[in-house]
C-alpha cells in the first residue's frame, strides 16, 4: 500500500500494521461503484420481432407466413385464361440460442458490504446479455444478404456497385463516408425495398460522416439527443446507428467491419427471458441470482439487407 505522507525516521507509521496486525489508521473503500459505459445497443431498431409469438423454451419455432407471388401474364381478346393458385412456403424461426448468467452472494458477504450486491449484479447482467445477443445476431446475418447486395460487383440491376468484402474493403475517409451510405441504398432501391431503412457502422465511420459535408446538418432535422440506442440522425431516408457490436475483422490498420443496412423486414427476432430467480444455495450460506435468455433469429427478407464492408481511410 502506499502511504501519503512519509515520516521521519524512527516516527511510527500509524497507516501500517504493528506486531499485533492492527492498522490506527484504516483505509477506507468509497462507497460510489465506479460507473460502467456498456456499448449502445440497438438490435430492436432494426429487426422486427413481428413473429415473436409465444416462447415457452427452447426448441420453439415461430412459423412466419410469406405472401405469395401473383403471376403476371399477358392478354389477348378472347383467350382463355390460365387459372392459378399461389402458394408459399412458410419460414421457420427456430428458438434454438440460449444464453444464461449465475452469481451467488454469500451471506456473510451479504452483511457486510455497504452496497446492494444482487442489484448491482442485476443491472450488470442485463445490460450484458443485451451485448452478447446483439454481437452474436449481428456477426451472423451480414452473410446472409442476397448475392447482389454485397461484394465487388453488387446492384441487382447495376452489377457495378462496389460494397467491398473481407480481401478488398472498401476504404472510408470523410470525403466518401456519404457516398458509400449513398451507394448502399442504391443497391436496396434496385431490390425495390419499401420502408424506412437503417445503417449500423462503428464509431469511427460516424465520426467521419459528422467531419463530412454534412458536419452542420448531420442530425438533418432530429432534435432528439443522438444518445438514445446510438442514433446519431437519418441521411437519405436512413436511420444510422452506431454500434461497438458490429464483425470486425483483423486489428490495427488491416482491420474491416461488416456494416449493415437495410429495412426491418430483413431481420426477425424473438426473444423471452424466460426465467430470472433467486434461490438459496444448497452447498454453502447464499443467494444465488440467475437467468437464462431464449431467443433466436433469422433473415427472412435476404434482399432487404446490405452487408457493407468498410476500412478505415
């Protein structure tokens, strides 16, 4: 321990033990727990939880329906018309991720600390398992946009739009962060996407887009404070996020991120703490505190979703 004031020799030094262990000069532990900063997230801004359904456990599927297509065909004056019944095949949603957390606070412990232990580790845990679910979602879906929203060569008219991928990403610096937002929903307008439409990209990108020629309007008419869930304002019918919980690939100077874009009908979701409790240890004197989160996910609407691979510049 170090001691504050030095002393002159042959003094006591009172902060220290003497032979019997006793300290006259106690150290004291503020009774503030040092504030935590968790990553934003926003997982349910940009997917639909439409389906959800009811949740009793895992193994659950939600079945989600698929309006079928309508054939158009062409007509002459008398013919006699081909009569058809659309179908569609639904789409599984199976609840087959489960997540869980478990502490125990021993009773002794219990007594003795100046702080509410269990909620304090409540709060933690919550806040936590919204970070892991979200990381795992969005390291996961990127891969499953269409074939002609990602790459080199995307646009499902165009062919000619470069979104990047892993071996070439596409490099952003504050001149371009736009265009390549810009870029992205040219490639949903040529998959005829309808709806509001969202961004996710790291910190860095945003602080970009607020360095760009945007930097006096970035927030483009949203008055509401950008730190609710990471928004930080809408450009072009597109609501940005920023989010910490995005794939990254590689460190340092090499490092790539894979930035989402798309509608909320891409990405369902469903998901049910299904049990948080307290019991009495049956092994030592405690509480324990636990919970267990059933979810799944899945991307039903591949062509609304836009993987976006991005460098820094």
């Amino acid at each position: 321990m170090a001691v504050a004031v030095n002393v002159a020799s042959g003094y006591p030094q009172l902060s220290a033990a003497n032979a019997s262990g006793a300290k006259f000069i106690p150290e004291l532990w503020s009774g503030k727990i040092l504030v935590k900063f968790y990553q934003t997230t926003c997982l349910p801004e940009v997917t639909s939880s439409d389906w959800e359904g009811e949740i009793k456990g895992m193994g659950d599927k939600v079945y989600i329906r698929q309006i079928p297509d309508v054939t158009i065909r062409d007509y002459e004056k008398g013919q006699t018309l081909t009569l058809e019944t659309p179908t569609s095949t639904p789409v599984e949603l199976l609840i087959d991720k489960a997540k869980y957390f478990a502490v125990i606070v021993d009773d002794i412990d219990k007594a003795q600390v100046d702080v509410k232990l269990m909620d304090m580790y409540t709060s933690d845990a919550s806040k936590r398992m919204t970070i892991t679910i979200e990381k795992a979602v969005f390291g996961d879906v990127y891969a499953s946009a269409v074939a002609a929203n990602k790459g080199l060569t995307a646009g499902a008219e165009s062919g000619s739009i470069n979104l990047g991928t892993e071996a070439a990403p596409v490099s952003v610096t504050a001149s371009n962060a736009v265009d390549k937002l810009l870029d992205a929903t040219n490639v949903l307008d040529e998959q005829n996407t309808t709806g509001q439409r969202y961004a996710v990209i790291p910190p860095w990108y945003a602080r970009h887009l607020k360095s760009s020629d945007l930097k006096n309007a970035y927030l483009t008419g949203d008055s509401v404070s950008p730190l609710r869930n990471g928004k930080i304002g809408t450009i072009d019918n597109l609501d940005i996020y920023v989010s910490n919980n995005l794939t990254k690939v590689g460190t340092g100077a090499t490092a790539k991120w894979h930035c989402l874009l798309g509608t909320r009908d891409a990405i369902t979701w469903a998901a049910q703490l299904t049990d948080v409790e307290t019991l009495r240890s049956t092994t030592t004197f405690g509480n324990i505190l636990r919970g267990l989160n059933v979810y799944g996910y899945k991307v039903v609407k591949g062509t609304a979703l836009v993987d976006l691979v991005v460098a820094r510049g």
